[in-house]
C-alpha cells in the first residue's frame, strides 16, 4: 500500500512537472514565432522617441489620465500575457507650423492613433493605427 502511495505522489509531481514545463515550452515557441516585426530606434519619428524617453523617465505624459493605463490586448495583436503586463502611452502628433497650443501637441482633443505599449517594463512596441499593427522596437 505504501508503495502505490508513493508511486501516486511521484505521478502527480511528474504530471504538475510536464505541464509547468509544457506552458514554458509554449511561452517560448510563441515568442519566437511571433509575427511582429521590429524597428530600430533610429526609424521611430521623434515624437516617438520622445514618448520612449518619457516612459523610461516615468513622464510627464500628454494625457496623465490616459498614459501608464492598462493595454488589454484585446484585439491579440501582442503575444498573449496576463491581464495588466501591458501598458500604453500616447505618442503624440507632430506640431504643425505656427500651431503651439498644447492641444495641437497632444495630437488634437483625442489620443490620436500612435501609441507605445510596454510589455512587463522591458518590451516596447510601437504602432502608427492605434492597435492594427505593432512593431517592436529594438533598442
């Protein structure tokens, strides 16, 4: 009896270990099949690259109330992660000449459609139409 027990308790601990290792296995073949494309920093616009800094600062951001928000990915566009590991900042539009107000700065009354998301504060992406296709920025 006490060696079906232990046989038992070595199955389950060999089960939980296959399916710890299995979901690795899977976060693994997920990022390395993963179709984003990256960009160099150097090929980011400004106002991009600005908002970088900003985040890796910790701000000011454009839209305070909006900026450091949680990115739900819900479109699934990012690999899948749990709730709360993204987050998004605004990147605003370019200023156009001779327009200096702060609205213009921020790319109009609304966030406009750029956008970086932070992955886990080490992954960044960028998009140009607000969650259609992102491109992970290399550094």
């Amino acid at each position: 009896m006490r060696r079906l027990a232990r046989f038992i308790r070595l199955a389950s601990f060999v089960a939980l270990a296959v399916l710890v290792s299995g979901s690795r296995l899977a976060f693994a073949i997920e990022a390395r099949t993963s179709r984003i494309s990256t960009l160099r920093l150097a090929e980011l616009p400004r106002e991009a690259r600005d908002t970088l800094a900003l985040i890796k600062r910790g701000g000011p951001f454009p839209f305070p109330r909006r900026d450091g928000g949680i990115f739900g990915n819900f479109e699934k566009r990012l690999p899948k992660r749990p709730h709360g590991y993204y987050r998004e900042y605004t990147v605003p539009a370019p200023v156009k000449p001779g327009d200096s107000s702060r609205v213009a700065a921020a790319g109009g009354r609304d966030r406009g459609g750029r956008c970086i998301v932070v992955g886990g504060g080490r992954e960044y992406y960028y998009a140009e139409d607000r969650y259609r296709i992102f491109r992970r920025i290399r550094e």
